[in-house]
C-alpha cells in the first residue's frame, strides 16, 4: 500500500526474489549506517537491476527512518543528516505498475536507470499490463552521446529494442566508456554519428587537403641549390678519328 496513492503493484517473481534477501540487507544495512551513517548506494544489472529498484524503495520506506530513529536514541541526531540514498540501474526492465512508479520517483529521488541502446530487456515487462519505469533514464549509444529522458523526436533517432547482445554488461561498460573519451573535433563527431546510423561519412574537401599538404611540404623542403646552366658546364673532348692501323707488311708493300 503506498500512502496518499493507494495500493501499488510489484512483479511477483522480482518481489519473492528480494523477499528471499530482505531481513539479511535489513540487519547489515542498519548496522554499517548507524556506525558510520553516509550515503547509501543501490545498484544491480538486469534482475539485479530490478532487485536494486525494489530495494531502494525498501530502503528509502523503511531502513533510513529506522537508522535516523536509532541516532536520535543515541544521542546523535545530527548525523542523520548525512543520510543519502542513490540507486542505479543497469538494462532493467518495468519491475511494477504506475502507482508503484509514483510512489517510488516521490520516495527515491536520485535514480539514474541507464540503458545501452537497442536493449531488449528494457522493454519489458509491457505497458499495456500498466508496467512503468521508474526514475531518470539515461540512454547510452555507442557514439559516446547520452540522451536524459528523450523526446518523442529524440527517440525516433534511437535503435529499436531488440538486441539481446546490447544487454550484455560488457557492452554496458563498452558504452559508458565512449561517452568518457576525449574531445574530439565537429566532424569526427558527426562521422561517429553517421557510422552507427549507417549514413555515409562526410569527407573533407580533396583540394583543400592536397593544398595543404603542398604548404606543409613547401616549409618543411630545404631550399635547393640552383643548377649550373648549359654554358657553364664545360664540353667534353672531340674524340680522335677512328683509323685503323696499318702493319709494316703493308708499308713495305705499298708503303
């Protein structure tokens, strides 16, 4: 039952899962935040992404009030203010219904839900069961761009959800570190762009390049020494005439 809302609804198969675990993340969580209260992080991939879900509601219902209820018991109520809670998941599908959506987003208000683009799994369970997500979403696409919370017109650029291989979470890494990488120039973006998309890459112009090319040579050549003209080079000796010689039989003969 959510206050103010009425009653929400969980995926039975992810709520008996976290069921499994709770009075064990219950008792280690109380004890770690009432020793050293701090932020708290929740986070998982896939099921554990919907477990994390689940649990941060859990979390933010039921185990920081228990935390600030116990540092006012021993006599330190300013450090619950030190009190946070983030969650983040990772390619996790609808884990309940609307209700339990609003009344998550009002409860846990850090909630970043990051999606690979074209992953399948995201997409389930169905709305038309009143499946919602929770959260921001964050779209991470394998040209380094993140898309918060797109638009219609920004979700017609995205790919359709229907690749398993996208829910992989060494795909999951492989993006967010692209959207880490360095600057790099207007067009080198817009080719990356235009290669995930499969639109042709846009080529500088040959002549621009080429001129360039010849500037960067022309300052790099060391200048040449000028060559010597027809004049100046001196002409070669006229050979002899090609005779013969004659044997002192034929100068006596006819000699």
């Amino acid at each position: 039952e959510v206050p103010g809302l009425g009653v929400g609804r969980l995926h039975f198969g992810f709520y008996s899962s976290y069921c499994r675990v709770r009075k064990v993340i219950h008792q280690r969580v109380r004890q770690e935040l009432t020793s050293r209260p701090g932020p708290l992080y929740i986070t998982g991939h896939s099921l554990g992404g919907c477990l994390a879900t689940v649990c941060a509601y859990d979390a933010a219902r039921w185990i920081l009030p228990t935390v600030e209820n116990d540092l006012r018991k021993l006599g330190r109520p300013s450090e619950a203010d030190k009190l946070t809670l983030s969650m983040y998941s990772y390619g996790a599908p609808r884990p309940g219904d609307r209700l339990f959506a609003r009344a998550y987003d009002r409860l846990v208000k850090d909630t970043q839900r990051i999606v690979c683009d074209g992953d399948v799994i995201t997409s389930g369970m169905p709305t038309w069961m009143n499946y919602a997500h929770v959260g921001m979403e964050d779209i991470f696409d394998y040209t380094g761009s993140i898309r918060v919370n797109p638009s219609v017109v920004e979700q017609a650029t995205l790919k359709k959800r229907n690749s398993p291989e996208r829910h992989f979470i060494s795909n999951y890494a492989k993006v967010i570190k692209l959207a880490r990488q360095p600057a790099i120039s207007v067009l080198e973006l817009l080719n990356l762009l235009r290669d995930a998309y499969g639109i042709e890459r846009i080529v500088e112009d040959k002549k621009k390049r080429e001129k360039a090319a010849k500037r960067k040579r022309k300052k790099a050549k060391p200048p040449e020494q000028a060559s010597p003209t027809r004049q100046d080079v001196p002409s070669p000796p006229t050979p002899p005439p090609l005779t013969e010689p004659r044997s002192n039989a034929f100068d006596i003969l006819y000699g």
